[in-house]
C-alpha cells in the first residue's frame, strides 16, 4: 500500500461519515445499556466506531 492508497481512502472516507453514524449510535446505546457505560464512554465509542466504520467502507470501496 502506497502513501496515494492511504490519501485516497482518508479522503474517501469523509462522504461514508454519513453513512457511519447511524452504526455508531446504535452500537453506543448497545453498550450504555447493557454494560451502564456514563455518557463520556458512551461518546467514546460511538466516535472510535463511527471513524473506523467509515475508513473500513471507505478501504473496501478503494479495493474493492
């Protein structure tokens, strides 16, 4: 993988943000309910997913 591979997929994965948040609230209310997260760890997760959903989407539509 080259340093135009990686260009390319973190500037793709901005669009697929929008299709990535909706994964990461539903998997931040998962959590918050069944393991009583406080709202700053439920934030947490809800981001790490969101970023790593949308670079995931963003690296299989790159190689795919």
């Amino acid at each position: 993988m080259t340093v135009q591979d990686i260009i390319i997929i973190c500037v793709m994965s901005v669009p697929m943000l929008m299709f990535s948040v909706f994964p990461g609230i539903w998997l931040g209310d998962y959590f918050e309910q069944k393991y009583s997260l406080e709202e700053k760890q439920k934030r947490i997760v809800i981001i790490v997913t969101t970023i790593s959903f949308a670079l995931i989407l963003s690296s299989l539509l790159h190689f795919l």
